[in-house]
C-alpha cells in the first residue's frame, strides 16, 4: 500500500469525494481515505502521477508520504504533525479579538442598552457600518472556508466548509442589504422602517458562526492529535544516534549510518539504537515499550536486542542485523499506520450518507426558506431558519465517528503488544465465535519441564534429585535438560560421575561415588533393577497424562520416577478460561496422538480436541469450523501459515521481532494467550465505541436539523438561533472524538463484564461436523504399524514422526514409546527396506512391521 498525505479536506463528504476519484483511476483497486489522519492508502499499479491529478482535480492536493528511509527519524516524526494547528489558533485568537467589541455593540448595547461611545451613540448607520467592518474582517482572517467552500461547488462536491460559507456568506449578504436599505429609510426619514432593519441585521451572526466553528475544529484537531499519542510514542522511541565500534574506538554516528553487521555497543541506561544481536556482555532489557511486558528480559551473547528497548544494567556490545524500516520498532509503526490508513466495513453507512448529505442538507435549507416565504413569515425570519439549517448539520462528525475509534483502538493494542494489520481485521476480531489454538507453543511452552517426582519406598526427593542431576547433566537430550534446568532452580548439588555412557534412545549409566547409577526408560532400568507393579501402575497414569517418566536406580535400588512433559504455560488455563466466558468455542489442534492431546487438553480446559493433524489437516478442518460460525486461528505464523490463512482471523502468537507474519491479521508479540483475549477485548470497545459514534452522529443530525428548521415552531414555539447552530456543530465533532477517547480507558487484561456471545450450546454441537471430516477422510487412507525400538519420550516420538512422514506416501506418523510401536497412514505401498533405512538413519532400530 502506498500512502499519500492529503491537504483541503474539511469533512466526511470531502474524503467520500477523494475516494471516488481516486477509486476511478485506471489501475487502482483499493483506495481508503482517512479524514482523521489526512491521508490516503492505494493499492494497484496507477501511476504517482495519475493519483495525484486525480486529487487534484477533485479540488484538493496530494503528496507521496515520505519513507523512512528517505528522511531522518525526527523528520519523519513531523509529517504526523498537524501543520495547520498553528495556524488555526492565530486565527481563532484574531476572530475573538475582533467578535467582542462586535457582539459588546450588536447584543449588548441592542438588547442590554450598555453605552455605546459618542460617534456610534444614536447613529444607526454608524452602528451598522462598525459591524460590517468587524464582520468582513473576520470573514477575512476566516477565507479559508469560503475559498474551500467554493471550490467544492465549483467541482460539484459541495463539503462542510460550503455549508459554512453559505451560512455565513447569506447572513453577512443580506446584513449588507439590510443596512443600504436602512440607510435609505434614514434619508427618508422612515423612523419604522428604520429599526425594522435595523432589526434584520445578522452581521454577529456571520462572524460568530465563523469564530465558533474555528473553536471546534481547534479542539477538534487537539482530540484528534491526542488519538494518535500512542503513534507517537513508538515515533518518540527510535534513538537518533548509535555508539559504534570502528578498530575498537567508538564514536558516535546519526542513526542511518548504521549498517548491517555494524558492531555498537549499548550502555547503562541508553536504548538500543537499531535491532541486533549480543556479542559480548551480560544485561537486563527492558523491553515494555514494544511488547508491553513488564518484566526485564536477561541478555547474554547469542540473544537478540530490539531498537528503542532499554538496556538497564550491563554493558552490551553487539552487531546490528535489522536497520532502517527493518527494525521491529519501523515494522510496529508502519503497521499501526496502515491499519489507520484502512476501513472498517462499519463504515460503509457513514461513508454512503457521506456522499450526498451536504447537497441534501443544502436542499433542506432552501425549502426550509421557501417554505417559511409562503407561511408568510419575514424574510429575515425565513432566511434565519435556512442559515441554521446549514450551520447546524455536521458532515464532520459522521466522518470521524469510525476512523477516531480504529486509531485509538490500534494505539491500544501496540501499547499492550497487540498488532492489528487493518481495520478490517480490528473489527471482525471481535465477531469470532471459535477459537481454534494449535498446541505447541501456544497452549503449551514447547520446552519439556519437570512435572512429577515421585521417589521409591525409603528414598528421599533430594536423593532422587541428586542423582538425576548428576547422570542428566551431562547428557544433551531435550528431557535432561528439563531435569538439569529443575535441578537448579532448587539448587541441588550435583555429584561427580565417572564412566558416564548413553544408550540412545534408551538412557544413561555411570558410576557415582563408587556406585553404578543409571536413568532410563522402564526397558532400560529393567535390566539392572527390579520394578515393582505398583510404581509401574503409577507411571502408565503419567503417561496417560501426557507425561515421559523417567526411571532411575543407584546399585541394585529403585530411587524413583521423575516424570517430564511440555508444560502448559501458566497462564493459558487463565487466559482459555477467559476466552470461553466470552462464549466462544476454544478447539485445540495438534498432531500429537489422541491421549497425549486429550490430556494436556484437559488440563488446559479446552471445549474440543482434534489431534492427529497434519498441517494441510488443520487448513481443512478450520474450513469445516467455518461452516458453524467465524473461526480465529492462533498458532506461531510459520508451520501454521495455512490455517492462519484460511481462518476469518489468523493470529500469530509470540511473533517478537518477527512481526511481519504475512499470514497473520493480528501479529502479538508476546507468547501469552490472554493476549488472545486482550485482542478480542480491544476489538469488542473499539466496535461498540464507533456504533455509538454513529449514532450519536446520526441522532444529532436528525434532531438537529428540524428543530433549525423550525419544525417545533408550531406546536412548542421552538426555535433556534444560527449562533447556537454553529455551537452546536462544533461540538458534535468534538464528542465523538472525546468519546473515541475512552477507549484508552479500555481494561485489555481485565476479564470482568465480558460479552457473551449467544446459543453457545448449539454452537458446541455442531463443532462435531468438524470431527466428521476427519473420520471420512481417514476412510481414504491405508494403515500399518511398524515396531521402532529406543524410543524413549515424546521428542523421540517426535524425531521418528518427522522421519517416517518425510518418506513419499507417508501421509502421517503416529509414535508411541510406550509401546515402541508407530502407526502409518499411507495412500501407497511403503518398501520395508525404506522405512528401515528411515529409523536407522536417525538412531533408532527397525523392529519390523506388525
């Protein structure tokens, strides 16, 4: 998407009349403007040239935004700026200046005869002219309205300002008319006719109206400046220099004169110029401001830095590997700025009423004056109806209502971590009705932990521990790591060994203080010690846990099991928990085998399990999700591209610095799935904000516009001044962007008051139509089981599944090294000699097919 800055809009029918014409040139298909932000994003092959002219010709201006790698971060910073604040002000201040001494004459010496100086005392036309002079000086400081109002008119898209400047322009024009015809009554000496248009005059009217809509598009453009804080503060964060390291001397150098492979070094208290990773030294990062976690992360050599995190302890010296718009901080700022650069399909209303309310609303005034005419009514009564008419309807608020709530919604959710890629994926986040999570490092941590530790009859934990820890720490498998990391947290003290040997994929032995110690699997321990049924009876229950025990013995005695599993993270139960309040289905989706599935889906309270999946399964099966409601898939962005792709929302779970997932419609930086619920909060506020901006927004016009009219006159003698009218359409805009503001209030980890989401149970019902699909599509395979000797835990199983499922014709593996059996599901005959050729290449020995 390309992104252009746009200058003259002024409201909803402005940005609708861009739109258009850009949408007509040839080779563009997808343009979104954003009255908010003042920009516009195309998709296509349309020229620079070819949209700009279009701009152009639609009577407004357009310029390319520039990259960040063409200007330096600080410029960058200032095209976000709103240039025309300024301006704005000094103009507001003039208008007051001048409106006082206006209004002190026209209201205060008319209505509350307060003294007037000599030369205007008892001088009508004095009085008249010194209000025409204020007048047409604040018309002036205001041109602006009346020269974007008239070209709207001129290109046939009359806006908000055309509504102003004919309002203004009618009032100052028949004042003008009111006075000449004053000054005739006085020549004539018609003293009635004289103070009847002395009363006709709505010189303060003009110049109020002028002034009171300057006041709003003032605190208009504050509110919407303070919308895109969160924006800024990223923009805020990106350091502007970097330490660098040239023959060992460091000097400091602006910030794109880092290059890729440029070593840095990084103090105490400084941030970290661009993202790279830690040759030297030791640290604690704070790391909050792009992830929202609050927790410093430990660095050491081999761990990766971010740009603008802070490094608060130690000093680090690294080399850069992402500059520039690479960066995670450029890749989260570019998102955010897409994202409010896009539409949400609620918008369409607003944008369709958008298009053709000002002729409407100026169609409105004109009857609205005839109609007045014909009552019989004065035509400066007449002419007062219409003006509030066109003062009062506000095409503003209508344009805003949206854009305001999805810029404040995506500042949310980048300060939390939560990256939404477009307003599109903002507003459908908050429709899904099933959440679908793959397992492995989005339920559960994906490294094996320690669970259960049970010791033999007359052995203690710590001499259990003691000797694990010291066969295990020496080993480089993925479960004595686990028991290795467990041992040190509870800071058990580790023997020496001697003679240490590895059985793979059955255990380990070695000799420890003068005894021989092994730790295995049950087949393993079995040759050198007895096994009693009772501990076998309580290691087939971990199993069917999900969990690998893992027997060790010293001489000729059982010390026990420890057994060890991938953990569930502990906040996953939480956050599903929270998920399922909300009344949506969670599914998990797993290649595991059913029992291992089924117990860690248990334990994290999942509604439904669906294992046994292949990657291509997990596409077909969100498909099938799809036919019951709008399913989100949460998976880590790489292996699960398909079904992230095929899901109504992919979401990508603990991205980190790999935020551009192209998969993926919500990117979250951390790896926590109360970040799913987080996002799902954030889109519920952000959707129900902008319905009542609409509302409000719709409501306003519809009240306001008849009682300007004068519709209530009749039957409760309403009736509303052009003042007030233009006070009141200044504020309008300025609610709904207050309103917008509320969401920065939004409690994203909070999971009191969740929505409910209707006919749940029916819902969960129908979710078997998925199960369905697996069963006739196994109908279509051929099964066999092999016998695979030396498995030992659930990373064998998984090291012998990837062997065997990259044989052709393999379709899947499923291992189990309780049994020492696989089973394959195959759409051909699979040689022998391959499938032992297979297993011995990683490790393992071939038992032969059953």
């Amino acid at each position: 998407m390309e992104q252009y800055h746009v200058t003259g809009m002024s409201c909803a029918a402005c940005q609708a009349r861009v739109e258009k014409a850009v949408a007509n040139v040839p080779g563009v298909e997808h343009c979104s403007v954003s009255l908010l932000t003042n920009s516009m994003g195309v998709e296509g092959s349309a020229s620079r040239e070819a949209i700009i002219r279009a701009v152009e010709i639609a009577g407004y201006g357009a310029t390319p935004k520039k990259s960040r790698q063409e200007v330096r971060t600080g410029e960058y910073e200032d095209t976000r700026k709103d240039s025309e604040t300024t301006g704005m002000k000094h103009r507001l201040i003039a208008s007051v200046f001048l409106l006082l001494p206006l209004m002190y004459v026209s209201m205060g010496h008319m209505m509350w005869d307060w003294p007037l100086p000599d030369a205007l005392a008892n001088n009508s036309i004095a009085i008249g002219l010194y209000q025409l002079l204020l007048t047409a000086m604040v018309m002036v400081i205001n041109q602006r309205f009346f020269i974007n109002g008239c070209k709207g008119l001129l290109h046939r898209a009359p806006n908000m300002d055309t509504l102003v400047a004919l309002g203004a322009g009618t009032s100052f024009g028949y004042s003008v008319y009111a006075l000449f015809a004053m000054s005739a009554a006085v020549l004539r000496m018609d003293h009635t006719a004289m103070m009847q248009y002395m009363d006709e005059f709505y010189f303060e009217s003009a110049a109020m109206i002028l002034t009171l809509i300057t006041v709003g598009k003032m605190l208009e453009a504050r509110s919407k400046g303070r919308t895109t804080d969160a924006l800024k503060g990223l923009m805020k964060l990106a350091p502007k220099t970097a330490v660098i390291l040239n023959d060992g001397q460091e000097s400091q150098v602006p910030i794109e004169q880092v290059r890729i492979g440029t070593r840095f070094v990084v103090k105490p208290g400084e941030s970290i110029p661009v993202d790279g990773v830690v040759v030297k030294g030791q640290s604690v990062v704070d790391e909050s401001a792009l992830t929202g976690e609050s927790i410093p992360v430990d660095k050491e050599a081999g761990s990766f830095v971010s740009a603008a995190t802070l490094n608060q302890s130690g000093y680090l010296e690294c080399e850069a590997t992402r500059v520039g718009e690479d960066t995670t901080l450029a890749q989260i700022i570019q998102m955010v700025s897409d994202a409010a650069a896009t539409k949400a399909p609620i918008a369409q209303i607003a944008d369709k009423v958008s298009g053709v309310f000002v002729p409407v609303v100026m169609g409105i005034a004109a009857i609205t004056f005839i109609a007045w005419m014909i009552a019989g009514n004065g035509f400066g009564f007449a002419l007062a109806r219409a003006v509030s008419v066109l003062v009062i309807s506000c095409p503003c608020a209508l344009g805003l209502a949206t854009p305001v709530a999805i810029m404040v919604g995506n500042g949310v959710g980048a300060k939390n971590g939560i990256m939404f890629k477009t307003a599109v994926s903002l507003e459908e986040t908050g429709k899904i009705q099933i959440v679908a999570l793959d397992k492995t490092g989005t339920i559960t941590s994906g490294e094996p932990t320690v669970r259960d530790v049970i010791p033999a009859s007359g052995v203690s934990e710590e001499e259990l521990w003691q000797i694990a820890y010291a066969l295990e720490k020496k080993s480089e498998h993925p479960l004595a790591r686990a028991i290795v990391e467990g041992a040190k947290e509870l800071q058990i003290t580790a023997y020496e060994t001697d003679k240490f040997e590895v059985f793979a994929g059955n255990g380990i032995k070695a000799v420890i203080d003068s005894k021989c110690c092994v730790g295995g699997n049950l087949r393993f321990i079995g040759e050198y010690v007895h096994v009693d049924e009772e501990t076998k009876a309580k290691a087939k229950i971990l199993a069917a846990q999900g969990k690998t025990p893992l027997y060790f013995a010293s001489d000729d005695k059982l010390l026990g099991i420890i057994a060890v599993a991938d953990a569930i993270k502990e906040d996953s139960a939480t956050a599903i928990n929270q998920i399922k309040a909300m009344g949506i289905h969670v599914v998990m989706l797993t290649g595991d085998n059913e029992k291992t599935a089924n117990a860690i889906g248990a334990e994290a309270g999942v509604d439904e399990v669906i294992a046994e999946l292949l990657p291509g399964d997990k596409e077909a099966v969100i498909r099938e999700l799809q036919t019951v409601g709008k399913v989100a898939m949460v998976g880590d962005g790489m292996n699960d591209a398909p079904a992230l792709t095929r899901a109504d929302v992919g979401i990508a779970i603990g991205a980190g610095a790999d935020i551009a997932i192209d998969a993926a419609d919500v990117v979250l930086m951390k790896k926590s799935l109360l970040d799913v619920a987080g996002a799902i909060r954030i889109s519920r506020a952000t959707l129900r904000n902008i319905r009542e901006n609409l509302f409000w927004a719709f409501f306003y016009n519809v009240i306001g516009i008849p009682l300007a009219a004068g519709v209530w006159i009749p039957i409760f003698g309403w009736t509303l001044n052009p003042m007030f009218g233009a006070a009141a359409m200044s504020l309008s805009s300025v609610c709904v962007v207050s309103n917008a503001l509320r969401l920065n209030l939004c409690k994203v980890y909070c999971d009191g008051g969740d929505k409910v989401v209707k006919n749940v149970s029916e819902r969960r019902t129908l979710i078997s139509e998925a199960e369905i699909y697996q069963k006739e599509n196994k109908k279509e395979r051929q099964q066999m089981e092999i016998i695979v000797k030396g498995m030992m835990c659930q990373h064998c199983e998984a090291h012998t599944k990837k062997a065997l499922e990259a044989l052709d014709g393999v379709l899947s593996a499923t291992a189990d090294h309780t049994t020492d059996s696989v089973v394959l599901e195959t759409n051909r005959e699979i040689s022998e000699s391959d499938l032992k050729a297979a297993i011995e290449e990683i490790g393992y020995e071939f038992g032969g097919i059953r």
